[in-house]
C-alpha cells in the first residue's frame, strides 16, 4: 500500500478527486497535429492495437491513483469521433466556491468532448453554485483551453500562460476577472522557434514547488519575472531542460491523498528527471508513477489526463 512519510496537510492547490474519461477508440488527433508538436502521428500498431494499449493504460492508471486514495469519477467514451477525450481537462475547470467554467476549444472535433452527464455528476455530487460558459465564443474564433492552456496557482491566485491560439487574451482577461487570478503571460518557443501549444506541458505548480522550463519563454527578462513571481508565492523553482519538457516532465498534478500529496508523473517523464529535481519534490510530496506511453502519443500526458475537481462535497 502506498505511504508517505510527509505532511497530511490538505492543500487547495492540489485536488482529492479528478474526472477521468476512458478512451475506447484512442487515436492521435491529426485535426490538432499541426501546432501539437508534442504528438506522434505514426505507429507500428494498427488502430486496434492502439486502442487497445491506451484503454489498458488508463485502467491502469485509474486503479493506480484510486488505491493510493484520489477520487476517480471515471466516464467511458466509445466514440471515434473524439480521439482527445481522454484529457477533459481542456474542456472544462472546477472552482472553489462552486464554479465550473466550460472552455471554447481551437479544434473542431474537440469540442464534441463536452459532456453534459459530466457536469450532471458533478452537481449531483458536490456543491455548484454556477456554471460559466465561454464556450460561445467559439463562433468567433476565440478559444482558451482551460487548464491546458491556463496553469493556474490556486493559492496565489496568478493564471501562467504561454501565448498560442489556444489562449485568447480577450478570454483570458475574462476568466480572470470573473474567477480572481492575476494573468501572466509569456511568448515561449522551442529549439525550432515553434510556439508551445498549452501551457501545461512546460509547467506544473504544486503546492510547495513548480516545475517550469524557463529557457522555452523567449524573453530572459519574462522568464526572471515569472520565476520571481513563484518565488513570491513561496514555491521552489525546478528548471526543466527542453528536453525533459519533450518528455512530459512539466505535465504532471499534484494531488491530496489520505496519507499525504502526491505528484502524479508519466513513468517516461520521471525517468527524465534529475536525482536532485526529484529530491526537491520529495521534500514536500511522493511521486506517482504512471506508465501511458501509448497516450502520451497524442500530445499529452498524465495532468491532461486529470480535470481535477475544487469543489465541496454534498
């Protein structure tokens, strides 16, 4: 059984539950390849054997996360029309106080993941004051891809956000007024001048850290401004090389259990970790391992995997 030594302290940056929606017909998105340079398009595998692997992933995940204590509201989609199902987290965000934001999202058959049983559940289970809906902002091509493209400092209250077509900042100074979070945005491209798609594979902020590739913001002055301003909300900053970034190493979630906080990491994202980075974790939470290398063919990995739930209990 997994145990941690450290702290039970409940944080309300890192969530106790988390949606999870189980793909049956997986698949890398070709609608979303051509600024996800994250994505492999190509494989050995026949679809079938695709499918197949990332349905066992997931399950494998989901028991995982479950023993260790976390709360999964686990969701089926068989559809094929909706190859990125399995990270809801873009579609849809859960506040303190009762809010749930729905997001406008940049590809078309994306926006076929919103599911109205989801939200349902939610409301059924735990108190929603509102739901906020951007998503009609979609007619006019405006998109902000919630916590993909948003990483967000729920203690602090500052919304991180690299640039890109997925975090319009009309939307985004919306969202921030309408949840109380101080923007801060910054330009970032990678070796090959390509802008990073969401912001949540170059960084992760948890409660007593925050994992960020600071060499991908394309402006040293930013950078020194967003690691001060983690500073200033007392996280020790861990710099993620180019490379581990390309091995999801930025794309993980901190989490609440019973017997402490965890990190949950993709297996292939710790396996690029330093032994130092990964003592600087282990001061304040225990890393969860996950092994999806399947899924994380489609761009993403194990936080988009994870919309994780900010709301109280009924």
């Amino acid at each position: 059984m997994f145990q941690s030594k450290l702290s039970k302290s409940f944080s309300i940056q890192a969530p106790s539950a988390v949606v999870m929606v189980r793909p049956h017909c997986f698949s890398p998105n070709p609608q979303t390849a051509s600024d996800n340079h994250f994505q492999q398009m190509h494989s050995h595998c026949s679809a079938l054997e695709l499918s197949q692997k990332a349905f066992e992933e997931h399950s494998l995940a989901w028991q995982r996360l479950e023993q260790v204590g976390v709360k999964v509201h686990l969701f089926e989609d068989t559809q094929a029309l909706t190859p990125d199902s399995v990270f809801p987290n873009n579609w849809f965000s859960t506040h303190t106080g009762g809010h749930i934001a729905l997001y406008p999202m940049y590809s078309a058959n994306r926006r076929q993941e919103r599911r109205g049983d989801i939200i349902e559940t939610l409301k059924q289970q735990y108190r929603v004051q509102d739901v906020i809906d951007y998503t009609g902002m979609e007619y006019d091509d405006l998109f902000l891809e919630g916590t993909g493209a948003m990483v967000l400092d729920h203690l602090a209250r500052v919304a991180y956000v690299a640039q890109s077509k997925r975090a319009d900042p009309v939307l985004l100074e919306r969202f921030c007024t309408h949840f109380n979070y101080e923007p801060m945005v910054f330009k970032t491209a990678d070796r090959h001048g390509i802008p990073i798609y969401h912001t949540n594979v170059m960084m992760c902020i948890a409660t007593e850290f925050a994992l960020l590739g600071t060499e991908l913001i394309t402006s040293q002055e930013r950078a020194k401004q967003v690691v001060q301003r983690l500073a200033e909300s007392g996280k020790e900053w861990i710099d993620l090389t180019e490379d581990q970034i390309a091995h999801f190493a930025g794309n993980a979630l901190e989490l609440n259990t019973p017997n402490g906080r965890v990190l949950a990491i993709s297996a292939r994202a710790l396996g690029s970790l330093q032994a130092q980075q990964i003592k600087t974790i282990e001061k304040s939470c225990q890393i969860l391992s996950l092994n999806i290398p399947t899924i994380e063919m489609a761009g993403g990995s194990v936080r988009c995997m994870l919309a994780g739930i900010h709301l109280s209990s009924r």
